[in-house]
C-alpha cells in the first residue's frame, strides 16, 4: 500500500483529497463544504445539535480498531443521539487532530469508513476541520439533524407506571472489546501467535461496526407508538435507566430475564467468566434505544418486532431496582464517568 506523507499534501491539500467527491443530497443542505461555514436550512422543523469528542488511546484503541470501522462507527454514534431525539440526521461536521504517525492513505480509510455510514443514513458531511497532533488521533463529529416541532423525545418526560422498552440485544459489544483486550494482551506477550477471533464474530461487530435504530424510530411512527422519554445506550442500561429516572424525577424496576441478550453474547460470557447481565447494564456502547411507553400502548407496542418490554417506571420513592428471577432485588447504582472507558 502507498505511504504519502501528510506533508506532501499539506492541510488545504488534504482536505481538498479527502473531501472532493462529497456530493449533499438533502434539501436542508443549502451550502456544504467550501467557504467559512455550511448553511443549513429546516424551514419549520427544529434542529437538534450533537457532538461527540473521541481520544485515541482513550475511546479507542488503534491496535484492533481498523481505520474503516473507526470512521463508520464515530458517525454512527452520533447519528444514534440525533434518532435519539426523534430526529432523522442530515448532516456531520468533522473535525480531525492527526499526528505524523499518519500517512494520507490512513486518513483516507478513516473518512472511506466515515463516508459510508453518511451514505447508509443519508446524510451530509458539509464541513469540518483539520489540524495536526503531538499525542495520536483525535475525531469530533457534530450531528445535526432535524424532528417536527414539539415532536423530540426527552429524557426528562417518562411517567409512572410507563413500560421501559429497549430495541435489539445488549451487552455485546462489551462482550467484543474483552475479546479484542484478550488478543491483543496476548499478541503483546508473543507477537508470533495469530489472535483468535473466530467464533465472536457477533460479539465483535457490535464493538466494532454498530448500528443506529433508525428502523426502530420508523417502526414507533409506523406502530403509532408516542414514546415519552427516550434514550440511546452508549453507556450501559445502568446507567441508561437512571438518566430517564432520574431526570423523569421516578423509580423504576427492572427484570432481570427480560433483559434481551443474544444467544452468541451468553456464550462468549460464559468463555471469560462474565455474567451476560453485568455486560448488559454497565458495558455499554450497544446503541440500542432505551425507552418508555404509556401502558395504554401496550398493544401497538408488542406489534413492534426487535422491542423488549424490560419493566415499568414507578414512583421516584420506590428507588431504582433491577429484579431477579429469585433472589433479592438489586440496586441499579449510577457507573459513573470512568475516565478509562471515557
Ligand atoms: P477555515 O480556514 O475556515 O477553517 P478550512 O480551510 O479549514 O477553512 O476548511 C475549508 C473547508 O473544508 C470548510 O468548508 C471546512 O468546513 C472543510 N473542512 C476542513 N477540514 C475538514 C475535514 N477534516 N473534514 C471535512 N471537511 C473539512
Ligand atoms: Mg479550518
């Protein structure tokens, strides 16, 4: 493969190479890439603003995160906070920090992979930013996206009694990144053996290659369900649940075997001595979608393929319980900002 040096392009010169063939394709993109600023227009929706900062060495690790995949999942898990909301994404701002350890064709597989999760979801990239690095690789996308006025779904609006729903599976992407920590503390030690990765393939391309529900937001309008809180799960359903609740000003109990855990994400679990159920509600990074519904909606909502019914929210004095089969109900307790898992 080519090795071009950053320097042989210089800045205007890479961004001109990386950014030439991005054609908008949504109406609300007056203006993209090219002049001081993007223009943007929703005419009678709002907009809604995400960003999201990634440090290598500290949200992701170079060693087994393939450049491709780096670039398709920090779009993705922007996209996620702007579905989110109810909204639909139709544009990304991003902005790289590159160090000389990089060559333009490794920039290159970043944005090949950044361009195809835009693609998939149809959105614009219409700007960004690029300056050089003395630590390693820092990426910051900003999403935005657009949802019919009054329509965004907060985390602050769940109510008693509400059912808590959650779309897909969960814990497995946890369950990927002990996969990939393992092989690569074993190529560490004897950089001769191959790692082995066969077997997780499940569990790998949830860390590695996620998925934003998008069809999830459009079953809910399909279904006629009106959820009243929403969330997406980047950081466990742990501490997921305690945003809605806390925010919501309620309780909630959770139970335990109504938790959806993929048949591939028990048995790695149960390979590396990990109860799936820890994976679940402290793992994180599944981006699935946490969120509430009306009991009255309960017959639109079990219409709704790939949606768990996983508890109900209750009164903010009955606390925060996740409910085991048998034994004692368990205290869902906050994770709280863990530098390391940033
Ligand atoms: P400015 O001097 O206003 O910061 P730049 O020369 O940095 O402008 O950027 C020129 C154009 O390229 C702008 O539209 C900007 O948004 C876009 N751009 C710069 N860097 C990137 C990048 N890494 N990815 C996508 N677009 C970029
Ligand atoms: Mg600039």
């Amino acid at each position: 493969m080519k090795k071009t040096r950053i320097e042989a392009l210089g800045e205007f010169g890479l961004i001109r190479h990386l950014t030439e063939n991005i054609k908008t394709q949504n109406e609300s993109t007056v203006y993209g890439i090219g002049d001081d600023a993007a223009i943007i227009d929703y005419d009678n929706k709002e907009s809604l603003v995400s960003t999201d900062l990634l440090m290598e060495g500290i949200h992701f690790n170079l060693v087994y995160t393939p450049l491709k995949h780096l670039g398709y999942k920090s779009i993705i898990v922007n996209l996620s906070d702007i579905y989110a909301m109810n909204g639909k994404p139709e544009q990304v701002v991003v902005s790289i920090a590159i160090s000389s350890k990089f060559t333009v064709e490794a920039i290159e597989e970043l944005y090949e992979g950044m361009k195809e999760a835009c693609r998939e979801h149809q959105v614009d990239m219409v700007g960004g930013d690029t300056t050089s690095s003395l630590t390693g690789l820092v990426i910051s996308i900003t999403a935005i996206g657009s949802v019919e006025k009054g329509k965004a779904i907060k985390r602050n609006s769940a109510k008693e009694t509400d059912l808590i729903c959650v779309s897909g599976d969960l814990g497995g992407a946890y369950l990927g990144l002990q996969i990939l920590e393992r092989e690569k503390a074993i190529y560490m030690k004897d950089p001769e053996i191959q790692p082995k990765l066969t077997n997780y393939e499940y569990v790998l391309q949830r860390q590695l290659k996620p998925v934003a529900r998008r069809d999830i937001v459009s079953l809910l309008k399909e279904h006629e369900v009106t959820p009243s809180a929403m969330i997406d799960v980047s950081d466990g359903l742990s501490s997921e649940i305690l945003h809605i609740s806390n925010q919501s000003n309620l309780g909630c109990r959770i139970y335990q075997e109504k938790i959806p855990i993929r048949y591939e994400a028990r048995l790695c679990a149960e390979e590396i001595h990990l109860d799936p159920i820890i994976a679940a509600m402290n793992g994180g990074e599944d981006y699935e979608l946490l969120f509430t519904v009306p009991v009255t909606q309960h017959e639109k909502l079990v219409a709704i393929p790939g949606v768990s019914i996983i508890g109900h929210m209750t009164h903010a004095e009955s606390g925060h319980y996740l409910v085991p089969e048998n034994g004692e109900d368990v205290k869902i307790e906050a994770q709280g900002w863990n530098p390391i898992k940033g």
